[in-house]
C-alpha cells in the first residue's frame, strides 16, 4: 500500500526538463530512478535502452532508425532483470539511459494507436473490467501490460498468434501489436526525440490482467480507428504514377 501511494505522488508531480539547477536535477533523477525500481519490484525484466542524442541516437548509427527506441546490448534478453542492485547500478552509470521491459517472461504487452487505446480504455472502465498498468508513448501509441501467455517447455503448447510482434516487424502491425517472447517496449520514464516520452497513466503496481479479458475491446477500437483514418483519407485527384 505505502509502495502503490509514493508511485501515485510520483506521477502527479510535475515534470522537469534535462536544463534546470543541480537540485532539480537530482531531484529529477532520484525520481526516475524510484519509478523505475518500483517497475523492477513489480517484476518487470529491465534492460538499458538507447537514449536521444541532439537529432539522433546515443549509439551513433548513422541514420539510426529508431533512435532512443531500442536496447543498448545485443544481449538484452539475456541481460533484462529485476534485480533492484543490478537496475541501480545502471541507472547510475548510465543516468541518461532509457529502459526497456523484456516481454513474455512476466507481462505480455497490447500496443495499439493511442486513439484507439483511449477509446478501449473508456468502454473496459464503464463496463467495471479490471485494466493493468497502462502506459502512453507520444505522440501515437498506448501500452496495455497483461499476464504472460507463458513459455512453456513444450513448444506445441504454446499459443501462436498472427498478432505477435518482435522488434523486426513493427512495421508489419501498425493497429494491434501483441509484444510477447523475443520482443520488448520501452518503459517509463524514457524520452524520445523531440521532447516526447513515455509515461504510465495506470502504474505498475496494478495486477496484471488475462490478455483475453482485452483483446475484444482493444481490436474492435482498432478497427474502428482504422476505419475513420481511411474515411478521413484524401482521395488521389489522379491515378497514381501519373
């Protein structure tokens, strides 16, 4: 309860930019790191991520294309945990790092656009059905956190789904990413270009719901999301490759 309370001031403080004196900045960084731990204590597996550097990524790939987006080792399946000493040795040699959540361990990620996710959210609350953690990434997407499908030992046991989502294909799904193993999303406090970031609006501390008790509502949001951007779309005033 006291764990649940200090989360719930945190996300109504307000929030600070990198500039500032040395004590909001402190300030700043105890705060992050106090979210970020209380992720870990929820049993988030936790990995250092890219950060933004001026217009591009901290891994100074030429044209990375997801800068500030993606894990910072090649290895962070291996390495994402949440052994609270190992996360606060990270945050504090690497205090401008972003953090990603290894998924299909403990908690299964629905990422939808956040028009959609908004809508979702509205009718599960009316209709008294139990929402996980929630989190906003600016401008567009929305993070439902649910219960894992699990990985069990044999693998005809476990569930596909054509919704599945890894790294590698996030193109491929752009209404409803289903994150489950070998995938991962970035978890708050991350910053991304531009000044936007990701943010819980439904903290970690909430019990993690059965994927299914969503996906109805979630899919059914997409689709229509998906059908008002279609209506919404100019049509050519010409055939294409005229």
């Amino acid at each position: 309860m006291e764990r649940k309370s200090r989360f719930s001031q945190w996300l109504r403080r307000p929030r600070s930019g990198a500039g500032g004196d040395t004590g909001t900045g402190a300030a700043t960084a105890a705060a992050r790191e106090e979210l970020l731990l209380a992720a870990a204590a929820a049993g988030f597996p936790l990995a250092p991520a890219a950060h933004p550097s001026g217009y591009g990524c901290s891994c100074e790939r030429i044209g990375c294309p997801t800068p500030g987006r993606h894990p910072v080792s090649f290895a962070w399946q291996t390495l994402a945990t949440t052994d609270a000493e190992k996360v606060t040795k990270w945050l504090r040699g690497q205090p401008e790092a972003n953090f990603v959540t290894a998924t299909g361990i403990v908690h299964d990620v629905l990422d939808v656009p956040a028009d959609a996710g908004r809508q979702a959210l509205d009718r599960l609350t009316k209709a008294g059905v139990d929402v996980g953690p929630v989190a906003t990434v600016a401008p567009d997407r929305m993070l439902f956190f649910t219960a894992t499908r699990g990985t069990p030992d044999d693998e005809d046991e476990w569930w596909p789904c054509e919704l599945d989502c890894h790294p590698e294909t996030m193109d491929e799904h752009p209404g409803l990413r289903w994150h489950c193993r070998g995938s991962y999303v970035l978890l708050p406090p991350s910053l991304l270009p531009g000044d936007e970031g990701v943010a819980w609006l439904l903290g970690p501390e909430r019990q993690l719901p059965d994927p299914l008790t969503l996906l109805e509502t979630l899919t059914d949001a997409c689709a229509q999301y998906a059908g008002e951007r279609q209506d919404h779309e100019p049509a050519h005033p010409w055939p294409i490759g005229r």
